[in-house]
C-alpha cells in the first residue's frame, strides 16, 4: 500500500501547506498569497511565481468558513494553545488567507491584523469578517513588513505563520520583519508541514510485506529544493504552485539570525484514522509515530 506524500492540494494535502499538491493538499503557506518572487541561491536563484490569487477561488472553496478538518482539529486548537494570550492583546497573521485563525483570534476578544500577497483571498476574509472591531485585512508581502504603516514597530503581542512558510522564499525578510513588529515580549508561531517526514516527491508511505508494517520513506532532506505543485493534475496539470523544501536547520539558523529564539517545539500527529481492516492496527501506529505538521514557538528575548 502506498500512500502519497502530502503537501497541499487534496484536501488533506491542502491541509498543511498551501503550496504542494503532492501530498495532495495545496499548501496552507499562503493560501493566503504565497510569497516566493525573491531570489534565494540555495534554492535556484530567481523569481518564484509562488503567489496563490491564481487558484484562490479553489482554495477559498476547499477551506471554507470554518477551514479544513486539520485546521479545526488539530492546527487551530494547537495554536491558541501555543500562543497563549489574552483578550486584548495583538496578532499579526502572516499569509492569513480567507482569515480562518483571525476570526477564531477575534472569538477570543484578541485583535488580529491579517496579511497576504492574494488580494482575491483577502477580499473573501473581509466578506467573511465576523468582529470588524477585531480584523484587519491588507493586501501585503510578508517580506516587506517594514514597509507598512498598519504594522507599527513593536505593536504585536504576536505573529502567527499557519501552513504558509514553505511557499515562501527567502527566509530572513519575512523573520526580520516580524522582530520588527513584535514587542520585547513578543512570540512568533510557525507551523509547517513537518520538513523531516513531509517532503513533496521526495517522501512517500510505503508497505513492508514481510514485517507487515508500514514505514516513511524519504529521498532527499538536506538538500533546499523548489517544487512546482500541480493543482489539478487531471484536469489541468498546468496549473502549479510552489513549494520550498528547506532542512530544518534552514529555519532554526535564519530565526536565530533576526533574534528570534526557539523556546518551543511540537509535533502534531494527523487526527485521521486509517479505514478499518486487517492493516488498520500498523497503519494507526504509523500515524500516532510520524508527525504530519511541526510547530514552532520563537521568543524575541534571548534565552538564559
């Protein structure tokens, strides 16, 4: 048995990450816009024609009011659990989409301004705005943070970046500009499709006949790759987003970089069960041991 790998456009693939449909999922990265025209040498240099307004009224349909099954159940639980805050305080949503976690934010009486490079999505998160009091939405390019005059240096209690970091290239503009905008205090989360086990093309379930388990194979890691995505591989194989693959050190080391310090980390397991049958018991352990999305929490204060 063989299961793809997952990145974004199935509906479960489109869970974690905006941008690889692979795994059959777009990516979550921007579903929002992804922001991915800066040239990065590591991963081919040039302008990566990443942005998502493209396929923005498809993505928009498959999230949805409420966002998919992941983010319901695992993702935005787990990350108002890992954020931590209280009514009042400030969010910055970098590639916020159709503003699923806003709106979940502004439920909790927290005021959340949320950002993508996708005008299209940014509309349907404003036409589906439940607290104008509380959400904000503007067209903006995650590495430009700086530039804006909405994001006032250090305003926020915190950043947000849900399943849209790996459609996004170069790293440290977006990181710069989120120290930019945090306060002293201030926390930054991430959560990705896990750049360990979840590696569009490159990574695949697997089925040992002998052993009658179930095991991740993975091609490649260590090597920072841009992937063209096909959306709608049967219907339109043209139609392609992008992906950027980076080890995790790629991430650790550019966070640390702009003064952003690792205090917390989380591995969240799929909360879909496998379908029932003889080989329900390996596939259910496989999916309890190997993690579908990483979770990330930077501080800005230096740790002792």
């Amino acid at each position: 048995m063989s299961k793809k790998n997952s990145s974004r456009p199935s509906p479960d693939s489109r869970l974690p990450t905006r941008s690889s449909r692979h795994s059959r999922l777009p990516s979550p990265v921007s579903r929002r816009g992804t922001h991915g025209a800066g040239p990065d040498p590591r991963l081919g240099g040039g302008a990566a024609a990443a942005d998502w307004s493209h396929v923005a009224d498809w993505y928009d349909e498959l999230i949805g009011e409420q966002g998919s099954s992941h983010q319901q159940k695992t993702i935005i639980p787990g990350v108002l659990r890992v954020l931590d805050l209280k009514p009042g305080q400030k969010v910055l949503d970098i590639a916020c989409g159709q503003g699923v976690l806003c709106r979940a934010l502004a439920q909790k009486g927290i005021s959340t301004v949320g950002i993508d490079l996708a005008g299209t999505l940014i509309d349907a998160a404003r036409q589906r705005q439940t607290n104008p009091t509380l959400e904000q939405y503007h067209v903006a390019d995650a590495r430009k943070l700086q530039t804006y005059q909405f994001i006032s240096p250090g305003s926020f209690d915190a950043a947000v970046c849900i399943l849209a970091i790996q459609n996004m290239t170069p790293l440290s503009p977006i990181w710069q500009g989120v120290r930019h905008a945090l306060k002293p205090s201030g926390s930054l989360v991430i959560v990705m499709m896990h750049p360990c086990f979840r590696i569009p093309q490159k990574s695949s379930w697997q089925w040992d006949n002998v052993s009658q388990s179930q095991y991740r194979r993975i091609d490649s890691y260590l090597s920072s790759e841009k992937i063209p995505i096909a959306m709608h591989p049967g219907s339109n194989p043209d139609q392609t987003t992008l992906t950027f693959h980076r080890p995790l050190q790629a991430y650790i080391n550019t966070l640390g970089s702009a003064g952003l310090w690792i205090d917390h980390v989380e591995e969240w397991i799929s909360h879909k069960q496998p379908p029932e049958g003889k080989k329900f018991a390996a596939l259910e352990k496989t999916r309890r041991e190997i993690p579908l999305f990483l979770a990330l929490r930077t501080k800005t204060t230096t740790p002792r």
